[in-house]
C-alpha cells in the first residue's frame, strides 16, 4: 500500500479521519485511504453479522461490524476490522467512543489486493494486542475460514475449514460459524 498523505502523528490522523467522508487506516505516521468492497465481501460481513448478532444476544459480547476504529496501542496503528468482537467492558481511545482499544476477536474478509496485508503485517499488529485471542480470516472467492487462536503462553494456532458442512467453533466468545450460513448468497 502507498501512503496516501505525508507522516502525521495518532492525534493528527485521528482529528482528520473524525472529519473525512472516506475512512483511512493508520500506520508508523502514514494514512492510507481504504478502498470500497466488493459484493461478496459485503455479503459475507453481511451474514457473519446476522450470524453472530443471535448467538451473542444476553452475553457479555458485543460486535461491530467495519466503523469501529481498533487501535493496537503497542504499535500505534488504527485500522478498520470487518467485525470485531469486544466482551464485558469495552475500553475506547476517548470519549468519543469509536476507536476500540480491547478487541478479543478481529475477523478479516480477504480481498484479492488486502489477503498478503491482512495475513501479514496487520495480524502482525493486532497479534500486539493484548486483549486480542481469535483472528479469523475469510476468504471471499471460494470455502475457506482460518481461525486462529491464541493459547495462555501466547502462541497461535491455526485450524482450517474448507468445506461447506464444516463449523469453526469461536471459542473465545462462545459461538460457531457453519460454513454454509457464512456463505449463502456468495458467488464462488
């Protein structure tokens, strides 16, 4: 990704982006602006809402789906999840209440142009959160959810489901994915 703008402080970023029309990522001093999404990716974080919004109903959970703000404090970087998952009590940057500081689980919507990124340097800056213990990531073009899972020690693990019948199973919030439900109305 280019930077789109010239080395700003959080401060800075987070003034302008409260102003912007078009929402921007944060990262070591650069802004960069977020390119719209595809059907399918819309779809899918469509139905992942309607899927969660059920099973998380009477817990402690709540979840936002792709304008709530997630900072990564150690890092200082800002980016926009396409859901994010946060329980109990939700810690926010400022008053102003929509950079979340305590996500337990961040799920990506890969993208053909934000897959290398969103599996790399960016879980590389959300594996900085302290808060954080499930980053899943779902592929848009054909069966495919990655999850993985942060143990007590800290190490992560990855399991896989490929198949329309398969579940992944959030343990961290106490919900399942059917991979078929997360699928329905996705051209593959």
């Amino acid at each position: 990704m280019p930077p789109a703008t010239p080395t700003f402080d959080p401060a800075t970023y987070l003034q302008q982006e409260r102003e912007a029309t078009e929402k921007s990522e944060y990262l070591n001093g650069q802004i960069y602006a977020m390119a719209g999404a595809s059907r399918e990716h819309n779809q899918l974080v469509f139905n992942l809402a309607g899927l969660l919004h059920g099973q998380l109903r009477g817990s402690p959970c709540s979840a936002y789906i792709n304008d709530m703000r997630v900072r990564s404090r150690t890092t200082e970087a800002y980016f926009y999840p396409d859901l994010t998952v946060v329980c109990n009590d939700a810690e926010f940057e400022d008053d102003e209440m929509d950079t979340l500081l305590n996500p337990v689980l961040i799920i990506e919507v890969l993208s053909p142009s934000t897959e290398g990124y969103d599996r790399g340097a960016k879980f590389a800056h959300y594996r900085q959160m302290e808060s954080l213990r499930e980053y899943v990531l779902i592929a848009q073009d054909r069966y495919s959810i990655e999850r993985y899972i942060r143990s007590e020690d800290g190490q992560w693990t990855l399991s896989e489901a490929n198949t329309p019948e398969s579940v992944v199973e959030l343990m961290t919030i106490g919900c399942h994915l059917q991979v078929d439900e997360v699928y329905e109305k996705v051209s593959l």
